[in-house]
C-alpha cells in the first residue's frame, strides 16, 4: 500500500530515494538500501521540519542534490534527488499527494 502511494514520486527522473519517517525517527518505508541515509542525518532532517509551519514542504540545498521535505499526516516524507532533478515536478506531485498513510 504504501509503494502504492508513493509510486509517483518514486518515478519521477532524479529522485534517488525516498523514506517515509515516524515523528520519532522510525523509518516505515525507504525505496534504497539500509546504508544511504545515517540516522544522524534523519534526525536533523526531523529537527528542521519542527521549527517551521506543519504544511510547509522544506528544500535542502546538498553538496550533490536535494533533500526534500514534506509531512504526512504524523509522519515525514524525505525525497532525496540528484541536482539534475525538476524540482517544480518534485514539489507538483507532493502537492497533489493524495494518500494518507
């Protein structure tokens, strides 16, 4: 169900994984191998997404890409892409995300 729900993101050219995390940094579903993202590196992702607005989707400009962030419901979603992505295509289909985990 939840590859389902996130089978669009997951196709869009340049998204190189995306993970959907609990408020407590439980990873319920990643689309990369266990070793890609460093629990740290989550936990700060998490931490940035409390200091703003709930609805507010965050860009983070990386060394060789993006990381995008959006939460759903009480979870976080976390896209990661390579610089070469459409971020406009990456922002449209979270807009139009259309599934509640």
């Amino acid at each position: 169900m939840i590859e389902r729900g996130l089978q669009d993101i997951v196709a869009l050219r340049g998204v190189t994984s995306v993970l959907l995390v609990e408020e407590d940094g439980f990873v319920v579903h990643r689309t990369d191998s266990e070793d890609s993202n460093d629990m740290l590196q989550i936990s700060t992702w998490l931490e940035m997404t409390r200091t703003v607005d709930q609805q507010a989707v965050i860009t983070l400009v990386m060394e060789r890409g993006y990381v995008v962030l959006k939460p759903v419901a009480r979870r976080t979603l976390m896209v990661s892409c390579e610089r070469n992505v459409n971020l406009g295509a990456v922002r449209k289909v979270l807009d139009e995300l259309d599934w509640a985990p």
